[in-house]
C-alpha cells in the first residue's frame, strides 16, 4: 500500500474513533495527570476569579496550576527573565502591548499547533466566540494567533449617580466637553476635599495607557501617523493633550500619583464623582465591604469626543511558552482552552472575572446583574484595536510617555513642548528598529 493512501487510512482511523468517543477534558488530561503547570498572575479582580475556579480544573484533570502573583508593574519583566533564563514558565501572561515582542521572539506556541491536535482540541472551542476585538489584539500577530483573550478591559465611565443628581443632572456626560465644562465646575468643592473627576496618572504605563493615550483618539488625535512619524503635533493630538490639562483643575491635588487603586478609591470614598476605568473594576466598587457608593454607583461608556466613541482598551491573553516541554504545553492548552471557554465565561464572570466571550453578555439575567455589560459590549464592538501600537517597541515607547508625559501635567513642559520631545525621542527608537528603512517590522 502506497504511503498517500496508508496517511489516509490513519486520519479516517483517527476520524472514525473520535467519533466514536466524543472529546472530553478528562480524557484529553489523563496523559498529563500529575504534571504541575506554573503561571504568572496578577493582583487584579480577574485573576481572583480565576484562582477561584481552578480547584475545578486540577480535580477533573490531575494537574496542578502553580501561580505566582506579581505587580503588573514587574510582570513584563518577571516573563523576559523567565524566557531568557530557562526558568520554569507555562502559561504566558501577554498585555495587548506585549504580543509583537512576544511572538516575535519565538517566546509563544502558536495556538494551531494545539487547535490542530484532535487529542487536545476542544470541538466546542469556538474561537469566533470571542469579540473579534480582543482575539485579533491581545492573542493575534502576523498571520498566526498565540493567545485567547482573558482578563478583558474596555474603559468605561464610572460615576456617582447621587452626586451627579445633587448637582442637578439626572444622565452623565455624553462627551468630554460636557464633563470638563458643564460638568466638572459643579461637582468640583476642593474646600471639601471633592473633585468632579479623577484620571490615573502615574507615571509608567499608567500615564502612558491611562491618562496620556486615552486624551488622544477620542479628539482625533494619535500617536503615529501611517509612516510611523510622530503625530503628537498635529492639531487633533494637541486638542486631546490640551484638554487634559484643561481637566487637571477639577481633579484632586497629587493626581499624577494616582495609580488603579488610588482613582477607584477616590469614587468608592465619595472623593470624586466620576472616573474612567477598566471594567474589571465594578466588582471593587460594587462591594460594600470596599465601597461607600454601592447605592450610588453608575456605569455608562467612556465620554465621546469631536472623532466619537473612542475608549481605552486593555486586557490580556493566556498562551503557551514555546520552549515548555511538550507535556507541560499541552496541560498548559488544556487550562488556558478551559478557563476561557464558553462553557466557563459565566463562572468566571460570577466570581469577579470579565469574559472576552461575547454569548454570555446576551444573557438576560447577566445584563440586569451586571451594569457595566451593556456600556462594555458597545466600547468593544467599536473600539480601537490599535489603542496602544502593539509593536516590540512599545515598552521603550511607554517609558518616554511616562517621563515627559508626566512633566506635561506637571506644569513643567507646555503641550507642545512635551509632545515635540516625545516624537523626537519616539522617532529615535523607530529609527534604530528599522521602521524608516522600508524593512519595518510586523504590526498587525
């Protein structure tokens, strides 16, 4: 018999007794019961969720995840070393902003190399499950995909609706020139310690993504035009940089040190009246063991600016380190391919995680439990998937905007100053890649 027809003999073999027996994560685990898997997470809502449920997982497939739960801020940094060293990693935490850097060092499996193993391959994967947003940016690079969408963020509008109210408005602003304008000079008594508003600020990828990045798109402005050239100084970018600024005197003194923890505080203590957070963070506030505003509390999207709806986006995906050994990546498929499923989004979601699972958000009974579904869903369905340039540059990208970022809010450079030097600098480190030699690379 020819080798041809003896491959597809094997594959209608294969075919015949797959049917035969249909897929489950028990069976698709018994090779690896016992094998110990290791995962970096963070000290974020979704993670807590996550950890909630993996007794369920280790019970119904015998192995163990090991987690180790670092700062957001060393985490890119905790998983280089790992890459570069040969410590021991499994499951890959990837921001948004990672993914080109990742994956362009060869540091993560691509999925097809798990979706393409019938022995492995939940049928009921369903990747078009996911919103096409979250799986193109935070698991997808180049013509491959090496992560699904977990831990999910769209930025949304948090506001205190009794606040709000007492200063006589019954909706929260539509756009940002309401806030900062009809808004913000009534809910703003620094004489008692209240600001119409808070906008995390610190510096490092908090000022970068949070405060400088967020004033961009929504006035039409952007980082880099299609060349990859500064686009800072143009009139829409220094529309959106300018208004931040207009903005700082409705928030609190120090804002520029205000991290996550520290703009969630500020509302679920009365402090402020409204921020712009990531929705992960409904669960702090809707908890009246952290929140004094519980009965108060308002979710709506992000306020459009003069180019529309343009909110933040952020979140990660969970892939697999292409250098694991291969028993260690296929447990590690097996937990990442579970935790993000269909079947697992309304878990995760019920004990404080936000799914990139879009059929769950239909559910009736999920919309009246959790507000901030609705104005979430729709950020997500017309949102910028390049939010933040996902290229392996941004981490050098990022710490620039921190700095002079910073300096701008400070008082220390003006607007136009502050976004010269950062295009300069920016332009420095796109220049050094290659990106003005027609040998750019990937970023898609």
């Amino acid at each position: 018999m020819n080798k041809p027809v003896c491959r597809a003999l094997a594959l209608s073999i294969a075919l015949a007794s797959a049917g035969a027996h249909a897929w489950t994560l028990e069976e698709a685990a018994k090779p690896y019961k016992g094998t110990t898997i290791k995962a970096i997470f963070l000290d974020r809502p979704g993670y807590a969720a996550a950890i909630k449920l993996l007794p369920q997982f280790e019970q119904a497939t015998g192995i163990k995840v090991q987690y180790e739960t670092v700062p957001y801020e060393n985490s890119r940094e905790r998983e280089v070393l790992s890459f570069t060293s040969g410590d021991e990693l499994d499951v890959v935490l990837t921001d948004v902003v990672w993914i080109g850097e990742f994956a362009g060092n060869g540091w993560l499996e691509p999925i097809k190399t798990f979706t393409g193993n019938p022995a492995l391959a939940d049928p009921a994967l369903n990747l078009d499950g996911f919103f096409p947003i979250l799986l193109k940016s935070f698991g997808g690079w180049g013509d491959d995909t090496y992560g699904l969408p977990f831990d999910n963020y769209s930025g949304l509008l948090f506001y205190n609706k009794c606040m709000l109210k007492d200063a006589g408005f019954d909706a929260p602003p539509a756009t940002w020139d309401e806030l900062l304008h009809t808004y913000a000079p009534k809910l703003t008594h620094a004489d008692k310690g209240q600001y119409a508003y808070a906008l995390q600020s610190r510096r490092g990828e908090t000022q970068s993504a949070d405060s400088f990045m967020r004033m961009l798109w929504p006035f039409g402005g952007s980082l880099l035009d299609a060349n990859f050239k500064s686009n800072l100084n143009s009139k829409e970018s220094q529309a959106g940089l300018q208004f931040r600024q207009d903005l700082m005197k409705f928030m609190p003194p120090g804002i520029v040190d205000y991290d996550h923890n520290e703009s969630v505080n500020a509302l679920a203590q009365g402090k402020v009246a409204m921020i712009t957070e990531w929705s992960a963070f409904y669960g702090t506030l809707a908890d009246p063991g952290k929140s004094k505003i519980t009965d108060c509390l308002a979710v709506a999207t992000e306020p459009k600016g003069p180019a529309g709806l343009k909110p933040a986006l952020g979140g990660f995906s969970l892939g697999v380190n292409a250098n694991s050994p291969d028993e260690k990546k296929a447990a590690a498929w097996l937990f990442i391919q579970w935790v993000t499923s269909d079947a697992m989004a309304k878990p995760y979601l019920e004990a404080g995680g936000v799914s990139g699972r879009s059929a769950v958000y239909k559910e009736a009974d999920v919309q009246k439990r959790y507000p901030f579904v609705q104005p979430m869903v729709t950020s997500w369905e017309g949102g910028v998937p390049d939010y933040r340039p996902r290229f392996p540059e941004w981490p050098a990208v990022s710490e620039v905007i921190g700095e002079y970022g910073t300096n701008m809010m400070l008082g220390k450079q003006s607007v136009s100053e502050g976004a010269k030097a950062i295009g300069t600098r920016v332009e420095g480190i796109l220049e050094k890649a290659g990106y003005y030699k027609g040998d750019k690379p990937l970023r898609k």
